[in-house]
C-alpha cells in the first residue's frame, strides 16, 4: 500500500438544486454532491461515484425520491438519496456540462455537451432511452454554445431554450423545431456581451444580463417582425445571475455589487433589495414551491433566504478570497498555521478575515474578521482596487494569543501599518481584540513567530520588517486602580550592519531567538536582546536566509536554514554546517509534535526528514498539479491505518495550492470508501394509502416496543436527535411503550373458582398491586400535563386511555415527555 494525494478540501461549490418538498439542498463540489438540510443547516451525507468534477445535478421527475447527476467524466448517474447509494450510471462517452431539462413522459434528457475536447464551444443535447433502458445516440439541439450554464434555459413550460453566446441570443422551439438567432439593435446595446439568460416559467419571455449592467426583457421573439425588448437597469456592473420565480411573478437578479434585487415583472419600478451579501453573487436558485432563494457567491458560500430576503442558514466550503486579488498574488499570504485552541488550521479566508477549518470535521468553524471592513465594489472591473489586506499571522503555542498584520498601500498615500494582538476569550469563545498599535514598523512585516510560552516570563512576539530590523513585543501589566487590564508593548529592537532582515524563529525552550540578515544567520538572547553569534558560509553568490526553523526534540541544538536553491543544517553547539543539499525549498515547516521537519520543492515534491540527516524519511514526488503556497504538520491528524505509512508518528501533512486546494496524503482505496450514512427520512406527500400504511406500521412497532425493557424507550429519545421529524409523530409510539394494559374486570364465578386454589391467591395479590401501579401512573400522567381527563375511581378498571383522542389535542410536547420521563424514573427508583 502505498500513500496518495487525496482532496481534503478547497473544492468550489457547482450546481445545486432544492429538492421537492425544499427540505434538502442538493450541491456538487469538487467529484461529490453534497446533501444538506434547509432546516439546521447540517451536512447529512456525500455522495461519491463520480472521477471528475460533477456539473449538473436535478430530482428526477419520474421519481421524486431520486437524483440525477452528470460530470465531466461523461457518466449519467442515478441516486437514492434517502440511502445515499447509486442506483444506476450511463456512460455518454463526452463531456457533460449541465443538465438543462428532463422529461419524464418522453423519457428524454437535455444536456450541455460537448462531444470532443478538442471543440471550442459545447452544445445542448437530446438523448432518449431505448427499450433496453438506455440512452441513444443524441440529437444536437442548439450548436455553439458557451460552457457556462447560466447561458443556457428553459422555459415556458419547456416549449423552448435560449442560449446566448458573446451578443447573441439563440432560441430553439421544441414543438417546431427551428432556431431563431436575435441580437440588439440600439447602438447603445448591440456590442455588449450576454452574461446570463434566463426564462420565464409561462411565458414567451426571456431575460437577458448584459455585462454594462443592464437586463434586457425580450418578446415576440418567433415572430417574423423584430422582437420587443424592455430594458431594465440597476446594476452598475455585470449581471452574473438571473432567475425567475416558480409562477413567474418576480424576476431575481445579482452581480458584482454583492446585492440580490428582486423584481417585480408586472412593474419593474418596484424593487426589493438585499445588499451586503459579503460577496459577488455567481448563481441564483429558487425552491420549487418559491419559498427560498439560494444564493452562491465567490467565496464559495451558498445563502439560503427566505421570501422575506432574511437569510436562514449559511452553507460556506473553505473560503475562496480571491475575488477581488489580482492574477498571480498568494491567496493565504498568513500561510497555514495550526491553532492547538480549536485543533483547527487559519488561513486567511474573507477579505481580511481569517478562517479556522477544521480537518477533522472537514468544515469551517468560523471566520474571524480581522480589518473590520465590508467589501466594496470597484467602479469597474478592469481597474485595480486598494484594500486593506491581512498579509501576517502568529498564533501562540498554547494558543491563547494571536497575532496579526494588516497593510493599506494605493502607491500614492502613505501606507497604512498595522499590528494588532488578539486574546482568547472563555465567555464569548473567540479572540478578542486587546491591543493595536500604528506603524509598528517603518515599512511591512514579513515575519513573525510567538516565543514558547513559559510560567516564569511574559509572552514574547518577534516580528520582522522590511525596514532592516526585528522587534521583540512583550506583554505588559497595566492594571490601575479603575480596572484590571495588560497590553501589549515593544520591549527591544534589534538590527545588524544595516542588512535586511527577512526570517526569525525561537528555539524549543525559548531561551535562543535566531534572525536571518541577507546571506547572515544571527543569534540573540531575546531576554536582553544581545548578539552571541553569527553564522557565515561560502554561500555561492551570498544567497539571502529565506527561512530558518530550529529542530526539536534530540535535535533542539540544530538549526535548519533554506536560501533560493539550497537547504542547510547547523549544528549550534559546534558553529558548523553538519549536511547541505541543493534543492529549491518552496514552504519549510516543523511538526510540533516530534522531531521531524518536511519541505516543499518548486517541483511539487514533499520530502520529511529529520535535522540530523539530509536522508529522508518520506518522499512524494508532484504532491500537487498546481504551484504549493502553503504546507502544515497536524498533530493526532492521521489514521490508524496510516500510522506504520509513510513517516512515523500521529502528524498529518496538508498542502495548500494556488489553486486553494487542501490536499493531504491518504490510502488509495479510502479516497472511495464512503463513511456511514444515515438515512433520510421519507417526507412523500400525505395520501389515504400513505396513512393506512403508517398506521399500520405505528400499531405494529408499538406492540413491538410494550415488550421490550426501559432501555428502549432510551434509544428512541435519542433517535429524535437525528431524525429531523416532527417530535409528535413519534408521541403515540413513545407514550404507548409506557403503558400496561390492564386486566378485564373478574366475574364472580371467576373470583369463586379461583378462591379454590389456593395458589391462585398469590396470583392474584401481585396483578391487583401491578393494576394499583398502572393506575397511579395514569393519575400522574394526567396531573404533570392538565390534557388528559380526570377519571372517577370506578373507570380506573376500564380499558387503556385512548391516545388517539389525547394526541388530538394540543399540547406542549416537549414538555410532557420530560414530565412523563422523570414520573417513571421516579417509580422505578
């Protein structure tokens, strides 16, 4: 067996797509889909079956229990998603993009296709099942289209599909089976390219975003005479998304100004609006029955609202921030830190926000905002906008302080600098902001590492600067006699021969702080921050010190440095180099929990190995296919299974690419292997046979559960947990596995007979006391919850309560099962 790159996280959320009854939001990311629930918010399942990255995904129509799901691997796939198993998969040998339409009665699908890779441009597709079940060879509806899907709809009852492709506009009439090509013909209008159409529901009427920011409303676009068009404009940039509601009343719309603005069609004066999104919006879907909206923004984020535009509930992948960065800038410059707090990684997430992502429950905990500023859109795309980005970050070992560096720069104002201390606070269970200090150097910092914390000496910061020099930051009491406070303050500066300093790190104990000078390594005791030593080679051409780690462990007296094309360990008891390698070191980082260190080539290969030898202990080559900008150990983070794999130890490895990527190393067949599911819960619309069929099943779980012991009753409180049903579907099953069903009433000859046995008496003593305990019970249950009506003594010997009657009534649920419970326990006590 051998490890793998495995895609644990960074996959952008793609199509998604309520279910029937809008109680689940079906969304594909990366090769998955994922399931959620509209009402928690919670992640039930994946599911996994596709190779390549999934682009369409719809309930099927003639199941509504039932997905269907296409990729570019070419694979059709038909889901249970109840279960999460795949029921059945067409190969179509192309590369689908999305599925436009299905129709049940047909037995026919429309997708966006493109037969060969080497074509520019896909095409909308029909294909129909034959008799054997599977799918023909497939009829080309409209050529020429773009790969986007929001080009590309249905509409009017699926009489027809419009596409458009840079300024023009292609419909396809189903029932005539003929092709109109419109365009504009205002000289304000004509030149601008289609951005997304999308139709109406019911009528002949398609709507158009243009990229100047205006929504064109066609009609009479199969007449012979020029189609009639209406232009509506509020959006100052491109339009990125239209949808129109289910009955065709309102028209939605989003772009670059993170604002969603609903329509009205019959009088598109009137506007509703919901700004500050967070974000540009990419995608609009509405639930079938219109009561939600759902809204995919570019930080791969997906906003559920309700028709009140409040927003309910927030589906967020690992954030993606680079919306608003120019090509080729490092989307974390903080890197990948490890917070031991939260047992999370922080990377930046938002715009200057930092997010916690935790890999063990593969989500993010949350976004800590860090600028204070809400995202603003630019005038215009083309030109460059100046914002205030988190460019450094530090977070203790013990994790209870952070550290963080903000820069504000146009290339006309002076910069605006900015370091800022962030405590951890138990109440509100986040970090709390406790001291910001302006310019803390004269120009940006690129390095800065927490001191290993220590009872006996104050926490320490070292932060590194452009401007030639590092400075030492201690926590200071300031405490009075109004109230008890500490801050933060700089304690030394350090500087040597005017060089630049560009890396710092502190020893395992803390007591040795070393600082990269250009081609120079330098060591200070940061107690009194004097100069001990200097480290100098024969490095060719004075390459400048990059990075610097000390080792751990047995190997705490040894110092890993990297320059451009070199590695290098000293040994700093002895002042010497011990091993050197030419390699390229791209991220070089610690695991904090062993001896071991591992780095990242330009190449994309991983090496571990340990500071005492340029021997490897473990060597990946092409870890990833796209340029590695981060890396980071994580304790206790791997398996079982791959604990004797690759390094030792319990340390997991994550990388993190251009492309925001988090890829860890994994078992080839457990990238396949699907966790446990829990099934979903059937919500199929109520009929008379569907309520015979649950009676039936009621009364017959019911007399299953009279037999078994109080632990039952256990499993079934806990079931309601995950079940996501209504707490009172279960009251009867619950309240019935309480009750004992009485005895019927003797006659006298039974009472005479039985006096003849002796035996008999016994018999009888413990059904009398058993039927004394029924009764009381029944009197508490009616006391503790004021429903159930009051009996005189002489209908105690009748037959059980009705339940039925009972569960007619109102009442507080909740309330009566815990009072119920604690009766019982009260009994058996």
């Amino acid at each position: 067996m051998s490890l793998v790159p495995s895609l644990q996280a960074g996959s952008q959320f793609g199509k998604y797509t309520f279910s029937h009854d809008s109680k689940f939001m079906f969304c594909c990311c990366g090769n998955i889909i994922k399931i959620f629930n509209t009402r928690n918010g919670e992640l039930l399942h994946d599911l996994k079956g596709h190779s390549k990255t999934v682009t369409g995904v719809v309930v099927n129509p003639s199941n509504i229990l039932q997905l269907l799901s296409c990729g570019r691997d070419g694979l059709l796939i038909s889901w249970d998603y109840l279960d999460g198993v795949k029921l059945k998969q067409h190969h179509l040998h192309m590369t689908l993009n999305g599925i436009i339409s299905i129709s049940a009665e047909k037995k026919s699908i429309i997708m966006l296709a493109r037969s060969s890779e080497h074509k520019q441009y896909f095409s909308v597709m029909l294909w129909k099942k034959n008799a054997e079940g599977e799918y023909s060879r497939p009829k080309v509806l409209l050529d020429n289209c773009d790969g986007n899907s929001n080009l590309v709809s249905f509409g009017c009852s699926k009489e027809y599909i419009a596409s458009a492709l840079k300024d023009k506009l292609s419909v396809h009439s189903m029932k005539r089976e003929a092709t109109e090509i419109v365009s504009m013909k205002d000289k304000y209008n004509k030149d601008k390219a289609i951005t997304c159409v999308a139709c109406h529901p019911s009528d002949y009427c398609i709507a158009t975003g243009l990229e100047n920011g205006k929504i064109i409303i066609w009609h009479n676009f199969f007449k012979n005479a020029e189609p009639v068009t209406s232009i509506n404009h509020w959006h100052a940039l491109s339009v990125s998304c239209l949808e129109y509601t289910p009955d065709g009343s309102n028209l939605l719309s989003g772009g670059h100004e993170c604002v969603l603005v609903r329509w009205q069609t019959n009088n598109t004066d009137r506007r509703d609006f919901k700004p500050r999104m967070g974000a540009p919006l990419k995608e609009i879907v509405v639930s079938p029955d219109g009561n939600f909206y759902a809204t995919k923004h570019t930080d791969n984020v997906i906003q559920l609202m309700d028709i009140s535009l409040k927003i309910l509930q927030v589906y967020r992948g690992m954030t993606h921030n680079n919306f608003c960065m120019g090509n080729g800038k490092n989307p974390i410059p903080c890197g990948l830190i490890y917070d031991s707090k939260w047992r999370t990684i922080v990377l930046n997430g938002l715009l200057g926000c930092l997010q916690f992502y935790s890999v063990s429950l593969n989500k993010q905990i949350f976004n800590l905002d860090i600028v204070g500023q809400n995202y603003i859109s630019p005038e215009n795309l083309e030109s460059a906008q100046h914002v205030t980005e988190l460019l450094s970050a530090a977070i203790s070992d013990d994790g209870d302080w952070l550290a963080t560096f903000e820069m504000w720069e146009d290339g006309v104002f002076q910069p605006e600098l900015r370091l800022k201390f962030w405590n951890y606070s138990t109440e509100s269970q986040t970090y709390v902001l406790n001291t910001s200090v302006e310019s803390p150097h004269e120009k940006r910092i690129t390095s800065m590492v927490y001191r290993p914390r220590n009872q006996n000496r104050a926490p320490t910061l070292v932060t590194v600067g452009s401007d030639l020099c590092f400075k030492l930051w201690t926590l200071v009491d300031d405490t009075d006699i109004y109230r008890t406070n500490n801050h933060w303050t700089c304690e030394s500066v350090g500087i040597y021969h005017d060089l630049a300093a560009l890396c710092a790190d502190f020893s395992s104990d803390g007591s040795t702080l070393v600082v990269g000078f250009n081609h120079l390594i330098t060591i200070w005791d940061p107690d009194w921050n004097i100069h001990k030593a200097t480290l100098s080679n024969s490095i060719k051409d004075r390459q400048q010190i990059l990075n610097v780690k000390f080792g751990s462990g047995s190997y705490s007296h040894q110092l890993v440095a990297a320059t451009s094309d070199r590695l290098f360990s000293w040994n700093l008891v002895t002042l010497n180099i011990m091993w050197s390698i030419a390699v390229d070191v791209v991220v070089l980082f610690r695991d904090p929990s062993s001896d071991l260190m591992a780095f990242v080539s330009s190449s994309k290969s991983l090496c571990v190995f340990r500071p005492g030898s340029a021997e490897p202990v473990y060597q990946h080559d092409c870890i990833s296919g796209y340029n590695v900008v981060g890396a980071v150990f994580v304790p206790d983070g791997r398996n079982e299974s791959l604990v004797d794999l690759g390094w030792p130890g319990r340390s997991q490895i994550y990388i993190f690419n251009e492309k925001q990527q988090l890829i860890t190393l994994d078992l080839e067949t457990d990238q396949h292997k699907e966790p446990n599911k829990i099934r979903i819960a059937q919500n199929l619309p109520a009929s008379t046979l569907s309520t015979m069929l649950a009676e039936k099943l009621v009364r017959e779980s019911s007399a299953k559960i009279n037999k078994k012991t109080h632990s039952s009753n256990d499993s079934l409180i806990t079931k309601f947990l995950h079940s996501n049903e209504s707490i009172s579907l279960h009251c009867d099953q619950y309240l019935h596995s309480f009750l004992v069903k009485k005895k019927q009433k003797k006659t006298k000859s039974d009472h005479s007979a039985r006096d003849l046995d002796p035996g008999s008496r016994d018999e009888d003593m413990s059904s009398s006391e058993s039927e004394e305990e029924v009764d009381t019970m029944n009197d508490n249950i009616d006391e503790s919850n004021n429903v159930l009506v009051s009996k005189k003594p002489s209908e105690q010997a009748k037959d059980i309560v009705d339940m039925d009657s009972m569960l007619a009534k109102w009442t507080n649920w909740t309330n009566f099962c815990e009072s119920l419970a604690a009766t019982i326990n009260s009994k058996m006590l």
